[in-house]
C-alpha cells in the first residue's frame, strides 16, 4: 500500500471519531433506535474497513470485514437486532478498538508526546517565568535603557512560550470522558438501575495532565451515583418519579476554571441523618442539627466518616469522596455539593485550566504572604473596621448596595486580630456567590508556579498549593471557596 | 489548464487519499463533498470535469447523487469508488450515469488510467 506513514496520523484521528460513532449508534440501538442507527453502524465500519485496507492494516480490515457482513444480516432480517446480538456487536466493537490502538501504539509514529516531556517543558517555562521577573526588576535598576529593552523584548517572548506550551498541553475533555459512557452503561447494568447518560461539554480543552488525573475521581463520583445516588425503577415509580434515572456529567469553562459537574435525579443526601451519623461519630456537637451543603460535603468527605457502618444507605453517596477530595485539592481545585433529598444530587468540581502557572494577588497578613487566584479577584478595597456591620451573627460589608458577608483571613488563620484594625477588603466572585476577604497588606500581583501541598494535620483546610514568589521565599496559595 | 475534480466521501481519510493521487498526477481538486447531498449541491456550483464518488454516504447514497447530477448535466463525468464485492452496486450506479469505477483500496496507477479512461 502506498503513503501509510504520511497517513497513519489521519487514520487514527478518523478510526477514533468511526469508533466513538459505533458506540454511540450501538448504545441508540440497545435503547431502541431504528434502522437508522443500523445504517449509521454499517457506514463506520465500512469506512474503517475501507481506511484498513488502504493503510495495510490487515486485523483491523478483516475485524471491520466480519462485522460489516454481520451488520449486513442485521439490515437484511429487518426485525431490531436480538439482546444476544447487541451484546455481540458491541464485543466486536471492543475488538476493533483494541485493534487500533494496538496499531497506533507502533514506534514510527513520530509525533507523540510523552506527557512527562510536555511536564518537564512546562516546569521549564515556569522556572523562566519566574526568573524573568528577577532579570525585569534588575533591568530596571540599572537604568539602562538598552538593556530594559531587550528584557522586554524578551518578557514578550517568553509570554508566548509559556502560552504555546500550555496550548501545546491542552485536550478537548471528551478525549477522557467518552470512555465514560460504555462504563455508565455496564456498570448501570451490573447495579440494575436504569440510566439515560449525558455528556455535555465534551469539546472543552484541558490540560491534559489534569484531564489524566481528574479520570478516576470521576469515575469514582459516577459510581457512587450509579450505586447509591440513584434508586432502581421500581423505588422511583413508588417515588413518582420517572423509571429512567438521569445522570449527567458536564464540563463548562467559568473564566480560568474548568466546571465538571456530575448530577443525578436520584435520591438526594438527607442532611438530617448525615448531622445524626456525624453527632453518634463525635464529629459534631450534640446541639447541631442542621447542616449546610458545604458542611455535609466536608462531613462525608472525611476517611473516618465513610466507613461508619451503614452511611453509604445513608448519605447517598457511597465510600471514598475523601479519595476525591484529595485528589481535587492537589490539582488545585474545590468542590461543590447540592443536594435536595428526594430530587437528586450535583458535585461540583473546580478546575484551574491550566495547572501550572496562574496569575495571583499577594496578600501578607500576620507576617506571612498568601497568594490568591486572580480569577476569583474582583475589587479590592482599603478596610477600615468602622465598615463592619453585623449581620445574623456574621460580619459583613456593603459596597455600592451590595451587601456581602466578611471573613477576616487573621481569624481563618488562628491568628488574632490586627491591633490598627487596618487593612484591605478583596472581593471575590465564587461563581454562585459573592464574598469577600479582610486581609492586611496588599503586596501587587504575580505570575506563580503552582506546586502541590499536603496540608499538615491540624492545618485550616484553605489552601490549594504553595509557590515560591520572586524573591525565592515560599508562600501558600489560598483556595478562595474554602477560606472565604 | 488543469482538469478540475470534486472528490466525494463521507471519509476525510478518503478524500485525503485519493485528493492526494489526483493532485500529484497533476489534477486540480476543486471541492469535497462528505454526503450524496453535499455531492450534487457542490457539483451545481463548481461544475467539474470529473467526480469521484462514493457508493457509500449518508444523506444520499452515491447511486442516488450519480443519478441527480446525471439529470442535471448529462455530460457530466462521474467516476464510482468501490469497495470489493460491490459489483452489483456498481452496476447499478453505471446505469444510474456512472462512467467507470475503481475499487478500494486505491492503487494511484488504477486511479489514474480510469481517470484517462473518463476524461477521454
């Protein structure tokens, strides 16, 4: 066969697209669909089949060969496929998908990248970053012009490495969450539930190391859904609600976040029976009673409090969120939780885009200097305590007719207040809520390297990652929902 | 004055392949079309020499986009891509205004003397 190393590329961008197409014409079918989606199924396999044998790639060709007269029978009989046939088209699909990845995982194939290269060029690129900002200011001091201009000139280029390289790490989420369909589908089988899947987002591109990470959190979340969140038809029908449970996994871009929700119609967390596991464990004080959503989530999140016997029933959501938890945390996100009892459940998980550099507010308060994401950072504002005013027991601030509530990051801290009481209001945008932040001294904004940080024991839970500023000393990078 | 082609196949592999045979024997690809629909609307406005089509599409096989553009130009030059044991789809497509056809997977020396052959 002539040209296949020019080839080879376009044939496995194209036999990954026939593939997902197969699957999802399969899944069409098993529900139900009609002669359509059988065409559908017959023209991807005749057209990998067509690509295979123009590449020389004879498994895959024969494989696609098979399954197109097998299809062929199915057109022909014109009655909907037998369960035992399905099953079979899909083993066959799975054959197919395993043939072409073992032909792709040939060494001449240039062009792929380990992702540790892509790693070591991003710590790389943020090593630069930080050192050009040293080279700015010593450029400035020394009043040479003809040195400052070639610093900026310089600066601008390093922008673009940096830009490129993320750019270079960025994969459409779909890539990792596809898979996530046939799993839904198994695994709702294996568990008896029946489940509509739906994907959404699937084209928003991510970096690929924490698309990488971020895969077994959210197969864990899907099934917990799958084995606690959602009910079997006959509890659903006895609820009123429909048989068909909805489960939706979706991905939208919230300014430099990633969103990935996972939401269910299922059966919901009842937070009473949460706050009553947590009071029998000691984890809460006899007099709570009722929880907020971020409480409940902090609560079941804990290693300890999803082994307590019985709380899977229970909470709703099964073993393990504490697994999640860290995993999200160590990327430098946070997570949400929604919840109605009865009506369903949502987590929300937060993602920087990109995992390695951001753009920050310093902040120094009790000494230390504390980084906060600029992508929560609407205003800051000079503080003066007169601004406080109380409200249910919190303290909070009005500005320009807003009022928002006030956390004073000297009191997260453990640390007492500031004896001028002076300081600075930072306002944040938390996608679903407004709030804002006291702190003492704004110190400007920089360009960090995110590196990861395991809180000690005993630490506050506010913290996302650490940095090391541009003058060599460490600073702790705030998670702007936990802290405020 | 190069003579100009419009390629027609659901797959971009496909069209890529033999786009890039015609080109390098010193054709002129003017168009792609991935459906039979797609097909007829892009032969109306490009008016090509030669077609190259696929038996094979959604929204309009190949024998059907054959017979249309057929009607609307009679003279109009169309050559059927097959794959193997396709003979009585191709059959029909002849009938249907298909001037010749060549089999998959393409071997440029096949292509090229049925593109002669059609072309005159």
């Amino acid at each position: 066969m002539t040209n296949e190393h020019r080839y080879a590329d376009l044939f496995h961008a194209e036999a990954r697209e026939r593939l997902v197409e197969m699957n999802g014409a399969l899944l069409a079918i098993e529900r139900g669909a009609g002669v359509d989606r059988v065409s559908e199924l017959f023209r991807a396999v005749h057209n990998m089949k067509g690509m295979a044998a123009a590449m020389g790639y004879e498994s895959i060709r024969d494989l696609s060969h098979n399954l197109e007269a097998l299809l062929e029978t199915v057109r022909s009989s014109e009655t909907a496929p037998s369960p035992a046939m399905i099953l079979t088209l899909f083993d066959a699909v799975d054959a197919l998908e395993r043939a072409t990845a073992v032909q792709r995982e040939e060494p001449k194939r240039s062009i792929r990248v380990d992702v540790e290269r892509l790693d070591a060029l991003m710590t790389l690129i943020g090593e630069l970053v930080i050192a050009r900002r040293q080279l700015t200011e010593l450029a400035q001091r020394s009043g040479q012009q003809d040195l400052m201009d070639v610093m900026s000139h310089a600066s601008g280029l390093i922008s673009s490495l940096r830009d490129e390289i993320t750019r270079s790490r960025m994969v459409p989420v779909g890539q990792a969450f596809e898979r996530f369909e046939r799993l839904v589908r198994d695994t709702s089988r294996d568990v008896g539930k029946q489940v509509a899947f739906e994907l959404r987002g699937t084209d928003i591109e991510v970096d690929k190391s924490v698309l990488d990470e971020i895969g077994d959190p959210l197969i864990h979340l899907l099934r917990n859904a799958l084995d606690h969140g959602i009910e079997t038809a006959a509890e659903r029908r006895i609820a009123g609600k429909p048989p068909v449970a909805r489960l939706v996994l979706s991905t939208s871009r919230e300014r430099s976040l990633v969103v990935i929700e996972v939401s269910d119609d299922g059966r919901g967390i009842d937070g009473k029976k949460v706050a009553a596991l947590a009071r029998a464990a000691g984890l809460l004080s006899p007099a709570q009673n009722e929880l907020s959503a971020s409480e409940i989530l902090e609560l079941i999140s804990r290693p300890g409090f999803s082994t307590t016997a019985g709380v899977t029933r229970l909470s709703g959501r099964g073993v393990g969120l504490d697994v999640v938890a860290t995993k999200v945390r160590a990327l430098g996100g946070s997570m949400e939780l929604a919840t109605t009892p009865g009506k369903g459940t949502t987590i929300s998980i937060g993602l920087p885009v990109t995992i390695a550099i951001i753009h920050a507010l310093l902040a120094k308060t009790a000494g230390e200097v504390y980084a906060l994401p600029i992508a929560h950072v609407v205003e800051t504002i000079v503080w003066t305590p007169a601004m406080a005013r109380s409200r249910e027991g919190r303290e909070a601030i009005s500005i320009r007719g807003e009022e928002l509530p006030v956390t004073r990051l000297r009191a997260r801290l453990g640390q007492p207040p500031r004896e001028s009481g002076a300081g600075h209001v930072v306002v944040l945008d938390l996608d679903k809520r407004r709030t804002s932040l006291v702190v003492d001294e704004l110190l400007g904004q920089q360009e960090i390297v995110v590196k990861s940080f395991q809180a000690a024991r005993g630490m506050p839970q506010i913290f996302s990652g650490a940095t090391i500023l541009s003058n060599g000393t460490p600073a702790l990078i705030l998670d702007a929902r936990a802290v405020a | 004055m190069n003579s100009t082609v419009l390629v027609c196949d659901d797959a971009v592999f496909m069209r890529t392949m033999i786009g890039d045979i015609l080109t390098e024997a010193g054709l002129d690809v003017i168009g792609e079309a991935s459906s039979g629909k797609d097909a007829v609307a892009k032969y109306k406005l490009l008016r090509p020499d030669l077609v190259t089509m696929d038996i094979i599409m959604p929204e309009m096989g190949g024998i059907d986009a054959v017979r249309a553009i057929t009607e609307f130009d009679p003279q109009a030059r169309v050559l059927m891509c097959s794959a193997m044991g396709q003979q009585a789809l191709v059959a029909e497509a002849i009938q249907a205004g298909a001037k010749d056809f060549v089999v998959k997977p393409f071997q440029p020396s096949r292509v090229l003397e049925a593109v002669q052959r059609v072309l005159g």
